[in-house]
C-alpha cells in the first residue's frame, strides 16, 4: 500500500501491530471511518504511533500499555484511555497494572487526573465483564 511517507513495509507492520494491541474490530470501524478529511492522519498513526514506536522491540506490549495509558491519563485524553483501557486485554496489561499505573499518574500528574482514569477503567472493566458473562455493564 503507498502511503504519505512511501513507506509500506512500516505500514503493514503498524497495522498488524494496531490489529494486535486494539482488534480487528476497532481498526476495521476506524478505517471504514475514513474520509479523504483524515486519511493521511490515519496513515501517519498507523506508521508512526503503531509501526514505528509500539512496533519497537526494547518494551513489551505490556510495557506499552502500560506507559500509554499513564500519559493518555495524564493528559486527560478519556476516549483515549478508555480505548487502552480496553486494549489490555490483548496486551497481558492486568488490571493491578493499570491501577499501580494510575497511582504513578496521582503523584506526577496529580490526583483528579487519576481519579478520572480510574472511574474510566472500572466503567470499562465493568463492560469487559458484562459482555464475557452475557449480562449488562
């Protein structure tokens, strides 16, 4: 596929890695969201967020995750959060991880950003759980 930056073998890898970290599902509906408004954007994140920085073998994708939700947390970005959030469960990110996360965010970045997250992880994992047991979050 060519793309902005000529690069198609960091597309291809950023987009398997996308794939892995958020599912097929999520990076199916935000290609098919796609509009020539913000095609370019969706290359350049596929490249550089997931084919050039999460592709990178020095963290895990646990690590990642981890280190992800903390910033996205910090900077009060809550659709972002919610997405990584939910996307531990393809990282092997526990739940204790995200929590002990969060409390770094509460030292560093202070405490309503973190009780924020925390209200946004629990609504997620409530969802995870509903949906795995059938029943209603």
């Amino acid at each position: 596929m060519s793309n902005i930056n000529g690069s198609a073998d960091r597309y291809a890898l950023g987009l398997a890695t996308r794939r892995s970290v958020l599912g097929d599902a999520h990076v199916d509906r935000a290609q098919a969201q796609a509009t020539g408004f913000d095609k370019d954007f969706q290359t350049f994140i596929t490249e550089g967020a997931w084919g050039s920085v999460w592709s990178r073998p020095q963290f895990t994708k646990r690590e990642r995750s981890i280190v992800t939700i903390a910033l996205l947390a910090a900077l009060g970005q809550d659709d972002e959060v919610a997405m990584h959030v939910r996307a531990t469960e393809n990282t092997g990110t526990s739940r204790e991880d995200v929590l002990e996360a969060l409390l770094h965010v509460a030292v560093y970045a202070g405490v309503p950003a973190a009780n924020h997250a925390i209200k946004i992880a629990k609504s997620v994992y409530a969802e995870i759980d509903a949906a795995k047991t059938g029943g209603q979050p």
